[in-house]
C-alpha cells in the first residue's frame, strides 16, 4: 500500500489531471493524477513545484541573529521557527537550563501559537468541508457560507486567533518580527498590566476552545463511517513526549509508535536526530521524504502532527483536554485512529490544552520575573526540536570560532508529512475518484485530504503563495481538453 | 483611544522588493513627530494579511493599506507608473479560507464579525520587480518608493476621506 499508485507503469497513455494550486493551504502545490481510459486512477502524486534554499540563506550570518532571521522563513508559523532556533542556539551559547522566567515566557509564546494557527486552520480553513460537505457547492463551501449558517463559529474564530497572536505579541515583543526569544533565554518578562491584559480574557478563549472540541466530536458521531476511514494513513507516529510520557509541545525526546500503537522507540535525545532520520528525495518532488534509516524507506516513512501528538503521549497535563484525549483513545476502541479527518478533533484537543496551558502560566509570578538569560560553555553545534502546530520542526545548525553559522538544516513539520500526504490523496483517489466523472466536488475530496494535514507548504518550500484552486484535463499527447478555475484573483 | 487613521503594510523585508510595504511604514514612521497635522495615525505591519486584521479596523476614520505589486496596479495606474492607488469595498473573493487575505477580503470579515460596514479603506500598490530571498530593495522600487512616501504624506494632509476621493488616481475595487 505503501507506494502504491506512486508510480504508473505507462504514464504516457494516460490521461492526466492537475490540481494547481491546492487552495486553503499555505503555500504552492499541486496534485496530479494519472487516469485510464475507463477513469480508473493509476498514478497520484502531490509535488512541490517551488523552492528555495533557506538554509544557505543563514549561513555565514552571526548566530544570535538567526532566531530573528528564521521567522522571516514563514508568515505562517515564525513563531515555531523563532524559538526552535532559540533552543539550538541554547546549546550553542551553552544555556543547558534556563530559568523558570525565560522557559515559562517561551512557553506562553509558544502555545499563543498553537491556539491561533489551530483556531484558524479549524474554523476558517476546515470547517467549510466539514460542515457542508466536501463536495457541496463550491459557492457556500468556504467560510461565507460558515458564516452565513453559523455567525457566531467564523467570530470566535477570530477572537480566538487574535487572542493567541496577542500572547505573542506580548512575549515577542511586537507583533511580528519578534526579538523575545534569544540565545540563553528571553530579553523581556510580562509586567503585571500586560498579565492582567491577557488574563481578562483567557476564560473565554479555554471556554470556546471546549466547544470547538464538542463541535468536532459531534462530526465524528454524526458520520462515524466517513470520519474514520476518509484518507486513513495507518502510520508510524512521531513526536515529542515530556520526560513522564506526558504532551509537551514545547521541549522532550522523541518517542514513535507503531500503526497498532506499540512503543518503537521512546527518549531519544533529539540532539541525534540525524542518526535516527534520513531525508529522502525522489525525483518528482521538491520537498523530501525523511524516513527512520533503520527501517528503510519503505517502512520508514512516518507522520506528525496533533494525531501522531495525541497519540503518541500517555496523558495530557491539562485536565479538560486530559479528558478529551482520554474519550479520542476510547473512541478508537484500544487502537490508533488514523483517518486523516481525526486531525481535525486531535487539532481542538490541543487547542484546548494551549488554551488551558495559557490560563495556567498565567497565574504564575514566575512570567513577572527579572532573571533572564543564562550561559555556560560554548559550543559549536546544536540542535533545536519544538512540536510546532503542525508537527515535529527540527532546526540544526553548526557555528565557527568567529559565532559565524557554517551549516544550517531545518527539517519542517510538512516535510515529515510528505509521504503521509501523498498516502492519504491516493486513498482518496483511489476510492473516490476512480471510476467516476471527474467532478470539482469529487477534486475537492483530494484537497479535503491534504487540508486535514494542515500543510504549510511555503515552510517545506520556503516560498509565499497564492492559493486559487485550478484543475486541467491534458489528454495523452499533453493537449489540454478541459480546465477548471476556482477561486482565480 | 484608537488612532483615527491606520496605514497597514504588509510583506516579507527578506525578499527583495516585497519589503515595500514594510518599508514605507519606517519611513512615515520617521515622519510622524514632524507632522502633528496628520492626527493620530497608528502604523501596522505584518507578513500578509490574514482574518484578526479586521479587528484592526475597528474605530478607524480612513484606512490605507500598502503593498508591493508585481502585476497591475491598483487604479487602473499605467504600468511606468510607481504606485497606483484604489479605494476599496467589502469583498468575497478568492483569498477567503486562505492564509493571505486580500484587504477587501479582511474588509468582509469585518463585515461578517461586527454586522457594520468597515470604515472607509484604500489600497497602495507600490510597483516592485524581484522578490527572491535575501535580496535587498531593488533601485527603481527605491525610486517608487520614495515616491509613495510623498503621496503617502498628500494622503495625511487631506482632511477627509471623501476629499481624497476626489482628488486621487483611485477607482473603486473589490465589491
């Protein structure tokens, strides 16, 4: 299953159908997919078609003023890329703990983090498939038409990712291009007013945090046979776990299980990452494929992300989303939930969790605190692993004797995904599509596949995009016999 | 007590020409204090647009948002032109449900979360050429650049909406 409908034995007799861009992504991809003369699929692959070396773009630059620079990778999530590269930058200015102020400060930047990229990823990008139906109209499948139904989901929406962006705001400094992180620590506590700004509302956002979680258990139980199955990747899942098994998206090693949830490895020092991952590349794709070297490409592959992060821990240190992850795990019935709709309720559990963890930081004094930065011996490498809202991001970088940056790796939560992607579109196609008139709705499945990945393809690519949907039949000679735009600017 | 005006540029400062947006909020920022004629005006920036901003609409008089622009310019400007200038209306176009809204896009969410109609908004295309990573500001889109400022600067100075209306290269978009 793995690799199949990766490759067509003739791709020259086949006709061919590109999904460019894919919209309600971040960033530029494109899906094409090979179908016989009777309609029936026979390749499906998801490419990259844009990319740009970031990496070198850091090299040769001071290392205190990467954490800063990274952000400019990504408008989406500069956040995750500020304090991954702080923490490998911790160990290069050998800060092996920081103190309760500085780690407490990046937490609470941290988790604004999750709480706005999931608030809107869910109730702006999602949740016009899941509420109308993935191949409902195309008119009223976007988030007017959520808005037009449901008034009050698209606002708490926004209220929910302003407040994260806030808590960012807050503890970066400004709202973007942050400074607050920085090698050994913080440059900036909360004063009691900033706390207190914060505080007023957080009730609220951890109150529609567990609504957003009912209104995605409510999906599940209404459409048990759609929402299971849909795009199911049965995967190795890799994360981050807190030293007692525990959800930490913020520091911990690396734990995987297997697709029946057996513990592969657990407490792997992600200072090693690179013994334990090899990036793949195939030819038709600018983004790389990483797998577990010891198992092979084959059986390597693996995803991240809140399914593989709700899983993979044995408990969630928040008790409502503690709760909520307990009912995910019996709803699964003792084993692993992989249909990639399940993304979506694991998505509001850690919502949730970020939501709770940000009313819970701030009631403790520690965030108020003046002892900031710490340093000890110097080093010449580090690593920096942070579960970013999207998965497992990894920044690795080596720095000379003049505090020059010599070789930079980033390996991105998207990129771990690459093959679980492309997985779960050609399940899709595969059951969907083949057979059938090709219809914007039946593409629409494909898209609803990606989605629920939450893919930002401008990190894998380091590239901005834009995002209209176009789809084109190209018969066998590569002459086009129909097209299809939707959402062109 | 929120600022009646609010200029809003957007845009990658590591990519090139992209920065013009960026940019020329530094640069009216530079002039504020010299300028008390131009009332309360609160600067934004950010990567792209995305849904929060319209929150940034609230209690404002006039809105102006700025952006480097590859293609046409907003105004029907002609292409040697170095900016062009549109007003604005609430739109649902293609930028709804992504993560880069375009400003009428924001301008419907506003729409959508407050049940009133947004205050009255343009659009600033700055023109710019080459945005690849780790490129600084071209010479022509300094040149536009500079440009933008001083019409930036006219914009200030006028006393109302509707009188900017009246005198500028604008046409009405979105909508």
């Amino acid at each position: 299953m793995t690799f199949e409908l990766e490759t067509a034995q003739n791709p020259e007799a086949l006709r061919r159908i590109v999904i460019e861009p894919v919209s309600r992504v971040e960033g530029h991809g494109k899906v094409t997919i090979l179908l016989g003369d009777d309609d029936t699929v026979h390749q499906v692959r998801l490419h990259i078609v844009e990319f740009r070396g970031f990496e070198k773009f850091i090299e040769g630059r001071p290392y205190w003023e990467v954490p800063v620079l990274v952000q400019r990778l990504c408008g989406i999530c500069p956040v995750s890329h500020h304090l991954a590269a702080s923490k490998a930058m911790d160990i290069i200015v050998g800060a092996d703990e920081l103190t309760p102020t500085a780690e407490k400060m990046r937490r609470l930047m941290h988790y604004g983090q999750h709480l706005q990229s999931h608030a809107l990823h869910f109730f702006h990008l999602a949740s016009p498939d899941l509420l109308f139906g993935f191949g409902s109209d195309v008119a009223k499948r976007n988030i007017i038409g959520v808005v037009a139904a449901n008034p009050e989901i698209a606002k708490k929406g926004v209220l929910l990712r302003k407040f994260g962006q806030e808590a960012i705001r807050i503890t970066a400094g400004k709202r973007v291009h942050g400074t607050g992180s920085i090698p050994g620590g913080i440059n900036k506590s909360l004063s009691p007013e900033e706390r207190d700004y914060l505080r007023k509302d957080v009730a609220q956002m951890v109150a529609w945090s567990a609504e957003a979680v009912q209104m995605i258990r409510q999906l599940h139980d209404g459409n048990p046979g759609l929402y299971d199955s849909f795009g199911a990747v049965p995967a190795t899942m890799m994360s981050l776990v807190g030293d007692d098994g525990e959800m930490d998206l913020y520091h911990g090693a690396l734990r995987a299980r297997d697709v029946d949830g057996e513990i592969m490895f657990d407490r792997l020092d992600y200072q090693g990452y690179h013994h334990l991952l090899t990036e793949g590349v195939k030819p038709w794709s600018y983004m790389k494929f990483p797998y577990i070297t010891s198992l092979g490409p084959e059986e390597g592959w693996y995803k991240v992300g809140p399914l593989a992060r709700v899983q993979n821990c044995d408990s969630i240190p928040t008790p409502l989303a503690e709760r909520q992850r307990q009912d995910f795990v019996a709803y699964g019935n003792g084993k692993p939930q992989h249909g990639s709709l399940a993304f979506h309720w694991a998505r509001m559990i850690e919502l949730l969790h970020a939501a709770e963890n940000i009313q819970l930081l701030l009631d403790d004094d520690d965030l108020l605190g003046s002892d900031l930065v710490v340093a000890g011996k110097r080093a010449h490498e580090g690593v920096g692993v942070i579960e970013a809202p999207r998965g497992t991001l990894i920044h690795h970088y080596r720095v000379d004797d003049n505090d020059l940056v010599t070789y930079a790796n980033l390996i991105v939560s998207t990129t771990h995904n690459n093959h679980a992607m492309n997985v779960a579109v050609r399940d899709v196609a595969k059951k969907y599509l083949s057979g059938r008139k090709i219809t914007e709705g039946l593409l629409n499945h494909i898209e609803v596949a990606i989605r629920c990945f939450d893919p930002c393809l401008s990190c894998a690519t380091h590239a901005l995009g834009q995002m209209p949907l176009e789809v084109t039949l190209v018969d066998a000679d590569g002459a086009t016999i129909d097209r299809l735009c939707r959402g062109a600017s | 007590m929120t600022a009646a005006t609010l200029i809003f540029g957007w845009g990658n400062p590591s990519r090139g020409d992209d920065a013009l947006g960026p940019l020329l909020i530094d640069r009216i920022g530079a002039l504020l204090a010299d300028h008390p004629e131009w009332g309360a005006v609160e600067l934004l920036t950010d990567f792209q647009l995305q849904v929060e901003h319209a929150l940034d609409l609230e209690g404002r008089r006039r809105v102006l948002f700025v952006d480097s622009c590859a293609g046409a310019l907003p105004g029907g400007a002609g292409a040697e032109a170095p900016f062009g200038v549109g007003e604005l209306a609430p739109a649902r176009d293609s930028s709804f449900s992504s993560h880069t809204l375009s400003p009428q896009a924001v301008m419907q969410v506003y729409v959508d979360i407050t049940g009133r109609a947004p205050p009255p908004c343009w659009v600033l295309g700055i023109k710019g050429q080459s945005f690849e990573l780790g490129e600084d500001l071209g010479a022509a889109a300094q040149a536009n650049l500079d440009a933008a400022v001083a019409w930036v600067g006219e914009w200030l100075n006028s006393p109302s909406p509707a009188s900017r209306e009246r005198e500028g290269p604008s046409r009405r978009l979105g909508g």
